[in-house]
C-alpha cells in the first residue's frame, strides 16, 4: 500500500490533519491532499487549533473526503 493509498483509506474511515498522517508516516499532508485532489478527489479542508506540546495552540487544517459518510 503506498502512501497515497493510506492516507485515503483514513480519509475514507474519518478525517485527518497533519500530526495524525505524521504519525502514518506523511510528513507533508498537504502534498498528498493536492496529489489526490488531483486524480478527481473531493476533499475539504477546514481550521482546526491543536495543542503544541510547548502549552500554546496551532492551526491547522482537518481534510476530510467529501461524499463518504
């Protein structure tokens, strides 16, 4: 299974923002979002703030596959 096709399955079980794929082995999120908008997939993209481990927040977005419930 490659890269690509991981991060689709997630998208296809639920959503995803950049730590979690980090943590799937995608360390460019947005890459592989704009590579598989690319090949025809509809994927929204809306602002999340997350925790840092410095005890501040971050945005950043949560990319979810649209037509799948």
């Amino acid at each position: 299974m490659t890269k690509k096709d991981s991060i689709l399955t997630a998208l296809r079980h639920g959503s995803l923002n950049r730590f979690e794929a980090e943590r799937m082995g995608d360390h460019c999120l947005p890459t592989t979002i704009a590579e598989l908008r690319s090949e025809g997939h509809v994927i929204d993209g809306e602002w999340e703030e997350v925790p840092t481990r410095f005890g501040k927040s971050c945005r950043v977005k949560r990319y979810r596959l649209v037509g799948v419930q």
